[in-house]
C-alpha cells in the first residue's frame, strides 16, 4: 500500500461525491481496480474526518473564492506534461492542494533532474505535499491502513 493509492482514492471519493451520494459508491468495483480493503479504508476514513474537522470544505472555499489563475512558464511546460499540468489544476479545483502547496510542488518539479514530468510523478509529490501538510503521521496511521474493517 502506497501513500499514492490512497491519495488516487481520495480524488476518486471527491469528485464522486460531488456526483452522488457517498451511499452509492461502488466499493466493490475499487477492489476489481486493484485498490485493497485498507486503501479504501483509509481514504475513506480521512475524508470522513477531513470532512468533520471542516479543513476540506475550507480548502474547497479556498479555491472558489481564489481569483488567481496559475499561467505555467514555458519552462515549466517543456519540464511538465500537458496532462500533468491538468492533473495539479485537478488537486486545485478539488480543494486538496491550495495556491500555496501548488507552488511548493512545481518548485520541487523543477528542482528534481527529470526531463519530463508525469502525472505520476506529479502524484508522489502532491501526495506527500498532502499528508505531510495535513499533519499526518503515516506510521501513527499504520493501524488504518492495516485494518481489515470493511465500510458497509
């Protein structure tokens, strides 16, 4: 299990629940796509308290509220992918990344000795960026992640 999946799950929770109600997600088919019990668990679980403790919504707010349009250098577009790009935008919109943190993770793209940036690699930094800023504790969340508890 990867930091990574779980982000994806995160996004996938997000954007589905701004199409249907929690209720009628499909988690079955999260396990046909690869993702295991504890993956959806633990995204699961994070966005519920995400959710409680009010930081997504903020964030959300954040960026409907926000007038500012990032415009990439065309340094930046040669380093970064056409879909990477539109894959930050995506973490923007969805309220998981604010301004500042989308900043923080081109600048790290620039800095790492790559010719060409994915939306994968774009996924191993955001993620970090993510749960490093959200004060999460990956080894206090291991319980969460090794869990076995399923969502009915």
């Amino acid at each position: 299990m990867t930091i990574e999946k779980i982000f994806e799950l995160l996004i996938f929770l997000l954007q589905k629940t701004q199409e249907e109600k929690v209720s009628e997600i499909d988690f079955s088919q999260l396990e046909k796509n690869g993702y295991t019990k504890s993956e959806i668990n633990a995204a699961f679980s994070f966005l519920l308290a995400k959710n409680e403790s009010k930081d997504l919504p903020k964030k959300q707010a954040e960026t409907q509220t926000s007038t500012s349009h990032r415009t990439f250098h065309e340094v930046e577009k040669l380093v970064i992918d056409t879909n990477a790009r539109g894959y930050l935008f995506q973490l923007r919109q969805l309220g998981l990344i604010n301004d500042l943190e989308m900043e923080h993770i081109i600048e790290q793209i620039m800095m790492m000795d790559a010719s060409k940036i994915t939306v994968n690699d774009i996924k191993a930094i955001a993620s970090a960026i993510f749960f490093e800023n959200n004060n999460i504790n990956l080894w206090k969340a291991r319980d969460i992640f090794l869990n076995n508890e399923t969502i009915n």
